[in-house]
C-alpha cells in the first residue's frame, strides 16, 4: 500500500509541473488570440471604410462573421480551447490523485491505531483516537 502512495505522490508532482507549463502556455495563447482579434477587426473595419453596422449589434454580427472566417483568430482560439481543456483534465485527474492519496493515509492511520490498540490495554486511548479518525474522515 505504501509504495502505491509513493507512485500517486510521483504522479502528482508530474500532473502538477504539467498544471505549471499549460497555465503558461494558455497565458501566451491568451496573448495571440488577443492579438489575432485586434488584427482581424482593424482589417475588417478598414475594408468596410467604416461601415460594418448601424448599430451595436450589427457591428458585433459583422466582427463575429469576420473573426470566423479569419485564420489566424480561429488557430488562436483553437489553441486557447484546447489548453483549457487540457488543465481542466489535468486539474480532475490532480483532484483525483489527492482523494485517493488522502484516502491511502487514512487507511495507514487506522492500520497503526488497530496495531497499537492490539499492543496496548489502553483501549480508551484507542477509542478516542478511532473516535477521531472517523469524524476527520467524514
């Protein structure tokens, strides 16, 4: 049991450096498709000579129309989906990993309080910390 918490403790580091490295690479694909949108709309609104809606939400009908066709943006956008996905999955399996590695601990602790308690006559002793481990448990 002890060395299946040794490998979840190993995994989590991994799933925690990989946490790191996709928050930064979301980050500068945040910073592309940022960027792609700014392009996009100043091309758009200068072909138009000003004239992509009579309103608000004509103009934002015209710019959704312009940024799904433009290459750029939609890769960007792509890209910035794809890494948040992929920390969410990292983010469940870390969660997951940290359940079951605090569920192996609690196991080791109540196998140590049921060694002891049959080593010892202090079975009130024994009592109050198996009181314990349960309501910490739940």
């Amino acid at each position: 049991m002890e060395s299946h918490l040794g490998v979840m403790v190993v995994r989590l580091s991994e799933v925690r450096r990989c946490l790191v490295a996709e928050r930064s690479a979301l980050r500068l694909a945040q910073d592309r498709l940022t960027v792609a949108r700014a392009r996009a709309e100043h091309k758009a609104i200068a072909g138009t000579g000003g004239n992509d809606g009579k309103n608000a939400e004509d103009r934002e009908r015209f710019l959704a129309v312009v940024l799904e066709e433009n290459a750029d943006y939609t890769l960007a956008r792509s890209q910035v989906r794809e890494l948040t996905t992929s920390i969410e999955e990292f983010e469940a399996e870390r969660d997951a990993l940290l359940d079951a590695r605090r569920d192996r601990e609690w196991a080791i602790r109540e196998r140590i309080v049921s060694v002891l308690a049959d080593r010892s006559d202090a079975g009130e002793l024994v009592d109050v910390v198996l009181d314990q481990i349960e309501t910490a448990h739940n």
